[in-house]
C-alpha cells in the first residue's frame, strides 16, 4: 500500500483491499493527483528475498574516496512521476526486507535512475512504525526504487562539497519553523554567489526569469547575490520578504560560520557570522504557517533547482529554542554529542568537558535538536541525522562527501608563527584563531577553541589580525597545549613589551607555555585549568639586584603535577629559577650559611635567611615573622620576602631577572585571616591583578535595596614595602617604608618606622591600580575600635571581622608594569598604561615635613561612590605609630588616604597632626590630578583663624610638642570675615627654642617688623633688634638669659604686640 501526501489532499495508490501491500501488485496502478500529475507504479516481479549488494562511491567527487554498499531484495520497481508532487509516504512491511538484514543494519529504500542501480544513486532510511516501514520521499521524473539494508558507516569528520550542478541533499518535509523559537547554524566554504544553505521554501514557479531573491512562502538561510549572509522568510500574507543579513560580503574559499535565531517572547531574529551580531530586527513577522516544501541542503527548490551551492557546507544544526550569543560561540568551534544525566540527554561539546562550571550549553537537553546533520555518519546514501528525530539526508545526484576542513576546532600542523596560515591545519581556507572579523577589523573572534601540537609563537602587534583597542591581548575560548608543544608569547625584558593570551573558558596544558618580557596568561572568571594538566609555564620576572634590599614576592605558580591545581611549594623545589639567561634558566643554589647572596658566571646563589613570610598573624608585631627559608612551605597566594644577589654599591635600580616556572595557577584562591591579623599575600596568578576588584571583593556592601552584603575581610586597603636606599642587614639601618593603595588611589610610602633607619626619606612608588605578576603585599584585618563604632558610611558598613580573603578569575587583567603598577623599580611610561582606563578623579596629595625630618604623603579625592565619613574600600588607615605624623582625621580615626564625594566649600576636611619636638612643619601640595585651575585649596588653621593658599605656597608653621587633632583642616573656600591687614598682623607667631637658644618669628605673609624688644620681670629690656628681616620665618639669637618669664613686645606699621614666654 502507496500513501501519497499532498498539501491539498491524501491519495491511497495500489490495491484497495486491507491485505494487499505494495509489491503484490503485477500490473500497473495509475492515480489521479491532480490536473497533469500522476504517478504509475510497477515491478518485475521479483522476490524478496536478498540478493547481490549495490556498490556506490559517495566520495568521488572530491580527493576523498567513501565506498558503501547495501543488501537489496530481488524485487525493483519503476516509478514514473509526470509531476512532481510534495512528498509520498510508503509503508511496506518488515518480513518483506527480513532477508536483508544483518545485525546493527538499518532498513532503506534505494532509489536511482536505472534498475541496475548504477547511476544517481541514493537511498531513503525507513522508520518502524509497528510491524510496517514507513518512508516519506521525493520523486520526479522515472526512478527505480528497491528495499533493502546497509550498516551504518562512521566517516569520521567530513563536509559536503557542492559543485554548483544538479546535486543536492534533502530530508524530505521536515524542519518546520512555523509558530516556533528556532535556530539554525551551519559552517559554510563558498565558491560562488545567490546559493541557499538549507531552505524549506517555493519552487519559483518553473520561471526561469524568476527573481530567487524573492519568496513566496517558507525560509531560506542563503548567501545573496551580494556574497552576504542573509536569512529570508515569507508567509503567504506577506507583501514582502523578511530580512535579516550581514554587512560585507563573506571572503571567498574561506570558512565561517553563520547562526540565526528566533525568539518568540521578544519577535526578535537575530543574524550571527563568526559568532558576532550582524542583524537584528524585531518588528518582522516571525514564520505563521508551516510549508509542505521539502528540507534541503545545497539548493532550491527540489523541482527547478536554483541557488545551487558551489562550495562546502558542514554541521548544519536545528534548534526549537533560540540559542543566546553566548551558546552559539560556545559550540560554534566544536561538534556536539550527548550525555545523559538522570536519565535525560543532554548536549555536549566534543572538544570541552562537560563537567566546566562555564558552560553554556549544558542545561539544553538534546530533544531541542530538530536536525543534526555533522556529516560523520553514511547510511548507504543517506547522512545521518543525529538528533533524535532520525530526520536522515538523502544524497541526490550527489558523490560530493569532502574531508572536513572547517575549523572544527583549530589544530596546528607544524611549528610556526601563530599568523601564519601556514602553521594550521587548512589554513588556506580558515581565518585565523582569534583575530579580527573581516566583517569589521576592530572586533575580534574571542571563542575560536584552538589545539597545540608544535611549537608556535604568539605574537599580537599586527593591527592586521589584532586591532590596536586589544593592547596586544588575543582571546579564545579554549586552548589545548599537547606535550612537546610550546606556545611561546614574544616579549622583551628590557624594552617591557609582551603579549597576553585569555581563555574564557578552557585550558589543557600537557605542554608549555613561555611568557617572555611582559606577557601574562589570563583566565577569566570561570575559566577550567583542566587538573590533569602536566605541562609547565614560565614568566620572567625581575626583582632587586642588590644584596641589602628586600622584594616582597609571591608565585603565580604552583607545584606541577597531573591531579591537583594551586598546589602549595617550596622554594627548593625550583619554581623560582635563575633567569639571567631568560631562554635557558637554571636552578637557584639557595645557601643556608651566610647573609649574602652572590653571582658566580651565569648561576646566582641566594642567601635564604632573608626569606621570612609573614601568614595570619598579631597585626604590626615584629616578632610574628616567620622564618621560612627556602624549605618552608608557601601556599598559593601568600607573600614571602626574598633580598638580591649582588652589592650593587647603592644602585638599587639594577635588577635580577628571575624565571617561575610550575604549573599556573588558577581560579578562585582562598586565604583565611583573622580579626587583629596581618596577612603578607601576593598576585597568585600568572597575569596581572587589579587591585580594585580585588578590594571590592574583599569588603561589604549595600546593594541598591539597601541589604548588607558580604563582611570587611580587610580593612580596605593594600601595603607595598618600598626599600629606597641599601646599607645593611641590619635593621635599625633600613630605610624604606609602606605605600599604600586604595579604591581612591595610592600614596608613597615614608621611612617613619623606628624600628628601622629614620633619614626622612619617602619612596617614589606609588601603587597603583594594577598589580604585577610575582608582587606581593600587605593586607590586614585589624579592627581599629572607632572603625568598629562608626556606621554614618552608607557604601560600605566598616566593621573588620576577618574571614577568608578572595582572590578570583574576574580580579585578573593583561596590563603591563608601568605608570599603572608598581613593582620592584621605579615608574616608567609604557603602551598599557597609556591604553588603561584612565582615572578622571579629581586628586590632591599633600606632603608633611616634620619638624624631626618625617614624611608623610596624603590623598584626598572625589568618587561617587564615597561619602564625607568612614568609607572602607576607599579610605585608606594609617597603620603605623610614628613620634611625628600628619593624617586624616576621620570620626577619630587616622586615615592616610581619604575619598569624599566632592570637594564642598562649605565642608572641610580635619586634619591630625602629631608633633614630637618643637620646630618647623611643613604642609604642602605634592601633586595635582584633574583639579581645575578655578579651584581653591586652602590649609585653614583654626587657633589663628587664617586660611593659607597651598596653591600659591606651602604652608610653614612653628608647632611645640603635641597633637593637634582640631585645629588645622582642609578647606576649599577661604570663609575669612575679619579685616585683612588686621588679620594678618594676628597671624604673627613667636616662641623660644631652649634647644636652638633662640626666638622664632613665623610671619606667613611678611608684614613689616619694625622693632622686636625682650623685657624680663623687672621690665628691663634685655634685648632690643631693629632692621627686623622681611621674611615669612627667621629666627633671633638670644644672649643667655636666666630661666623665667619674659614679655616680648614687637611693632608692626598699625600697632604693637605684647606676648609672655617662659624660658626653661
């Protein structure tokens, strides 16, 4: 029995009698469809039984020979279609093809132009539907068809390669989108123009002058006659074609990939090339009616072929769900398979584990799949279709099977330069791994998935494959590195140049990976370092050359092995190499007797005394250091101190070039520290750390709802020990002190502790942004009682508890050490920091001379996010307790750095000073950044009531002994009311110095003195000076006078001032 389907109406053909099934007819059937069409059916009255097998060479079209064969039964039937119709279903029973059938055999119907089944040939896999095979078909003209079995045949990876002729590759009526969330991707190799990818669309109506640019119904994924991407679709009711399609035109004899998808809930089709948005729209009329036009492949349509495909096409997928950006990219470079979970299939790449928490794709069960066809999988002449719809693709007038060579994903074939089309498999046809779309060259492909198998060198300055915007940082989603391979990324020591490689979301490292000069590895957040990884990576980094001078270190690799990731070690495990030659480092010789380190030719020995870390212990408490040495165990992510290798006499500028190398670290590191701890860590990873999110991180906040979230781990703000000058190993001669860095910014550090050499010296340092590889740095969780007490800060809630300090993927940036990082030399200019965000803050820094020869630089700056009280995360606390200091006087407490949420006239900042000996103090403006000209600064001394303009000069005061938490302030308008000649008379100060023996005048604006007189008790003038200086500071020598109280008088051009002293 014959069924026949029609858009318009069902026809039984063949005898009309229950028992009578197709092949018990002897004599021809004729039947009606419509007017002019008809099919007549008849056999040679053969049996069924099995007999010789057909042979076909699917393969020969191309370089690539695929040889099936299939088991036919006797019997062969002539069909003679005058018309051709949509699809014809026939059923015929299973006993009737039972001698065929072979173990793992597939039941088909075979189909050519001749009955020795030698020419055209193709066939139709059957579906069982009870104890009946049933098959839905395409028949034009006069056909032989036969029944029978073939094996299925695994091709491996394959395409389909179009000649532009009569062949074409259909699965008959299915794949509909009407009323539906879908989308359709394909890899696609054109040789020519107007030709469709897959369609289900109208014939043209058999005119030949017929525009295929236009439809009438159904949908077609195409390339235009403009060699561009386009998807079309047109319901019946349309006046007009539905459009979506690229910009440019697609290259030609190159691969790439195009998707569309649809969603319904929004209307809005989306068009991708390359993974990249190229259209959008959702104002069209989504597909409203399904079509009875077969699924094809390669043309349209069936029965006047036009948009003939001359070219390849490979893993062409349908979806009923509309797959988000992401979910297109993820699987764009791999094909798919299944894995089953509870029961329940689920989609997988065949290139990434399925276990990677990134993985967007595996929520999506595998029944989503409408059609899969990867081109793997021959059923004599039928493509398997892999999802499970069985929808299988019949090959006709077709022997086109190709090798794949789509970038399915990318894989070397020899050593090379990574921009070499030369260096990959089918780079002739492919563009290259993680360049810039040809579409548009400032936007990168940042999801190609790439296979190591040779050494290759990474190289990222040519604006030809990588734009200028990516600051010589290439992208891809997955990286597997093969033993024996070595990816090596350029970059020079000297010049600090270097490349970066990111991985979004996989890493197999079996071989290397060398990072020379500058260059980092960055794995974002999520991103997999596979623990069964045994390859290394190498990363040059230098450190102080001078044998008295500390670095503060920290690995960005761990112990290598094939298990486990972030693995503690021990410096004699030889993770930290010699790196004088970089190209060939060699092992440390650490030496456990002496203090100093030594060169000898081109091996170093490092005196590992020096080495002490610094882990979870008693806040700013000398004796808690621990003295590791090179033995000592070191986890991920904690600092450890190391000093050089020469006497440079005093050139600290010189350095040592080191090389790590071990297994990267990776992912999310945790580090507990305690409430009252000090903690010294480092940048864990092999790329640099921003010191902004790595902040954010690690304290509170209050979401928009107003919800705390999180706790203050640390106080907020990050220490960098600065060594400025060398001397000795002994630590009363130190000279070198704490930067500091907060959301705010960063200050220098000063050489106030007294535990150490105080000269007055500050650094030159300031810590900024971003955190090199190997740097390691201060945090702490000492909870300062008023911090705990004040809660006016609505940013951040201010209570430090301790907890565990976060180091994750999303703090890693690729930024080079420059003007935006510090490390163990001195600021210089370079590309990244001139490519980095720039900070359009307003900044003040002001420095602080003690009268005893003490620094101190502060910061005070705007952010929106800031309030005028405690703002952890953004104000920085002074940790230290020196005899002179200036800070930031904060709801009683001491902050070295400050943010405010704008510099208000009407409020100004409270200053603390804190003075030892009686002297000269100095308040200056240090540096300016984005302060307009227009703006005021005035330091305002509250006792005297005047406002000094730190614009126009520093500000110079005589201070005895004290702290003066309420007297000097910050102030951004000068609210001055009385008289100004008066006024400046009555900023005038004078006081005796018992140790200096003399009198000192403090005159801020110079008025002119003109007598200065002494008088003891007895109102006796003991001395008497005229022709006073006009300065703003000078001092009188006194004769010797006997202890006691004294009155001075001196006279200005208004009138005279009279004072009492006392004289010790």
């Amino acid at each position: 029995m014959i069924k026949v389907i029609h858009p318009l109406k069902h026809v039984l053909i063949g005898w009309m009698l229950s028992t009578c099934f197709l092949g018990l007819a002897q004599t021809p059937v004729v039947q009606t469809i419509e007017q002019e069409s008809f099919l007549l059916w008849e056999h040679n009255i053969g049996s069924t039984l099995a007999t010789n097998p057909i042979v076909k060479d699917f393969g020969k079209g191309t370089a690539l020979g695929i040889t099936v064969n299939a088991t036919p039964i006797e019997k062969i039937w002539q069909v003679i279609v005058t018309d051709p119709v949509s699809a014809i279903k026939l059923s015929i029973p299973k006993t009737m093809v039972a001698s065929t059938v072979s173990e793992g055999g597939t039941y088909i119907m075979i189909v050519a132009d001749d009955d020795t089944f030698t020419t055209n040939v193709t066939s139709v896999t059957m579906k069982e539907v009870d104890t009946n095979l049933e098959v839905d078909c395409y028949l034009e003209g006069t056909k032989y068809i036969t029944f029978g079995s073939a094996q299925e045949l695994n091709l491996g990876s394959r395409s389909l390669h179009f000649n532009g002729s009569e062949g074409y590759i259909t699965a008959g009526n299915v794949n509909d989108l009407a009323h539906t969330d879908y989308t359709i991707s394909a890899w696609v190799k054109r040789d020519s123009t107007a030709l469709d990818i897959v369609s289900k669309r109208n014939d043209f109506f058999h005119n030949d002058t017929f525009e295929a640019e236009i439809l009438s119904q159904g949908y077609a994924l195409k390339i235009n006659q403009d060699g561009k991407f386009s998807m079309t679709w047109k319901n019946a009711e349309d006046t007009a074609n539905n459009v979506l399609k690229s910009e440019v035109s697609i290259p030609n004899q190159e691969w790439h990939h195009v998707a569309v998808s649809y969603n319904s809930k929004t209307n809005m089709a989306s068009l991708y090339v390359d993974g990249l948005l190229e259209d959008y729209n959702n104002t069209l009329n989504p597909i409203n009616a399904s079509s009875h036009a077969p699924f094809i492949i390669g043309a349209t349509p069936y029965n006047a072929l036009q948009q003939k495909v001359k070219g390849n096409i490979d893993e062409v997928r349908i979806w009923n769900i509309a797959l988000s950006a992401d979910q297109i990219r993820y699987i764009m470079n791999q094909e798919i398979t299944k894995d089953q979970v509870l029961g329940i299939d689920y989609v997988v790449g065949k290139e990434l584990p399925s276990i990677l928490s990134k993985n967007e794709i595996q929520q999506i069960p595998w029944d989503n799949l409408v059609g899969y066809y990867p081109m793997s999988n021959i059923i004599f002449g039928s493509l398997k279709d892999e999802s499970n719809n069985g929808n299988d693709l019949s090959l006709i007038n077709f022997d086109g099977i190709d090798y794949q060579t789509a970038p399915l994903p990318y894989k070397t074939k020899q050593a090379g330069n990574w921009d070499d089309s030369n260096t990959w498999q089918n780079g002739d046809v492919q563009y290259l791994p993680g360049t810039n779309s040809y579409a548009n060259t400032h936007e990168t492909i940042d999801y190609n998935i790439v296979e190591i198998n040779h050494n290759l060198i990474l190289e990222n300055s040519d604006p030809n494959f990588i734009p200028v915007n990516k600051n010589d940082n290439r992208t891809v989603l997955g990286l597997k590195i093969n033993s024996d391979a070595t990816l090596t990324l350029n970059g020079d020591n000297a010049l600090k140049t270097g490349n970066a490689i990111t991985v979004t979301h996989y890493l197999k490292l079996d071989g290397n990976i060398d990072l020379e000069g500058e260059s980092q590895l960055v794995q974002t957040e999520g991103s997999y370092l596979d623990p069964t990884s045994s390859g290394t990576l190498q990363r040059d980094q230098q450190g102080t050359k001078d044998v008295y001078t500390y670095n503060y270190w920290s690995s960005p690799v761990g112990f290598s092995n094939s298990s486990t990731n972030n693995n503690a070690f021990r410096l004699s495990n030889n993770l930290m190499k010699n790196g004088t030659i970089s190209a060939t480092p060699n092992n440390i010789t650490f030496s456990r007797s002496g203090y100093n380190g030594n060169i000898s030719g081109n091996n170093i020995t490092i005196a590992d005394y020096w080495i002490w870390k610094y882990g979870n212990r008693l806040s700013d408490d000398f004796s808690s250091w621990q003295h590791i040495r090179s033995n000592g165990l070191l986890q991920v992510g904690e600092g450890f101190t190391m000093k050089g290798v020469e006497d440079t006499g005093g050139n600290i500028s010189l350095t040592q070039n080191y090389v790590f190398e071990g297994k990267p670290n990776n992912g999310d590191i945790s580090i507990t520290i305690n409430a009252g701890s000090d903690y010294l860590v480092g940048n864990p990873y092999p790329s640099a750390l921003d010191a902004d999110a790595f902040i954010k991180d690690n304290i509170s906040f209050v979401d928009s709802n107003g919800e705390e979230k999180g706790v203050n781990v640390i106080n907020g703000a990050l220490y960098f020990w600065d060594h400025f000058a060398p001397n000795s190993h002994y630590l009363i001669e130190y000279q070198g002190g704490y930067a500091t860095y907060t959301l705010m910014g960063g200050t220098v550090a000063v050489n106030n502790d007294t535990r150490i050499h105080i000269n007055g010296t500050s650094g030159t340092k300031i810590p900024q942004r971003y955190i090199p590889v190997g740097q390691g740095f201060f945090v702490s969780a000492n909870p300062n009682t008023n911090l705990v007490s004040q809660s006016s800060n609505t940013i951040t809630p201010n209570t430090v508890v301790g907890g565990t300090l976060q180091f994750k993927n999303s703090q890693r940036v690729f930024e080079k050490e420059g003007a935006s990082s510090i490390f163990l030399k001195a600021p210089s200019n370079s590309k990244s920091a001139i490519l980095a965000k720039t900070d359009r803050r307003k900044k003040i820094k002001l420095m602080f001379d003690s009268p005893q020869g003490y620094h101190r630089q502060l910061l005070i700056g705007e952010d929106e996010h800031a309030t005028y009280g405690i703002d952890l995360g953004y104000d920085g606390y002074l940790i230290e307790n020196n005899k002179e200091d200036i800070y930031w006087n904060i709801a009683e407490s001491k902050f070295t750095i400050q943010a405010i949420n704008s510099f208000d006239t009407e409020k100004p900042l409270p200053l603390g000073l804190k003075i030892d000996k009686d002297g000269l103090t100095t308040i200056k403006i240090d540096a300016l950044e984005n302060i307009p000209n227009e703006q005021e600064i005035f330091l305002h001394d509250k006792e005297l009531n005047t406002y000094h303009n730190l614009k126009t000069s520093a500000y110079q005061i005589y201070l005895n002994p004290n702290t003066y938490s309420n007297r000097f302030e910050l102030a951004f308008s000068n609210t001055t009311t009385l008289d100004i000649d008066v006024q400046k008379e009555k900023n005038i100060q004078m006081h005796f110095s018992n140790e200096k023996s003399s009198f000192i005048i403090q005159n801020p604006h110079a008025i002119p003195l003109h007598a200065f007189e002494v008088y003891n008790i007895l109102g006796q003038s003991v001395l008497h000076v005229t022709n006073l200086p006009k300065e703003k500071y000078f001092e009188i020598k006194s004769k010797l006078l006997a202890a006691g109280s004294y009155i001075i008088r001196f006279q200005t051009h208004e009138q005279y001032y009279i004072k009492k002293i006392l004289i010790n």
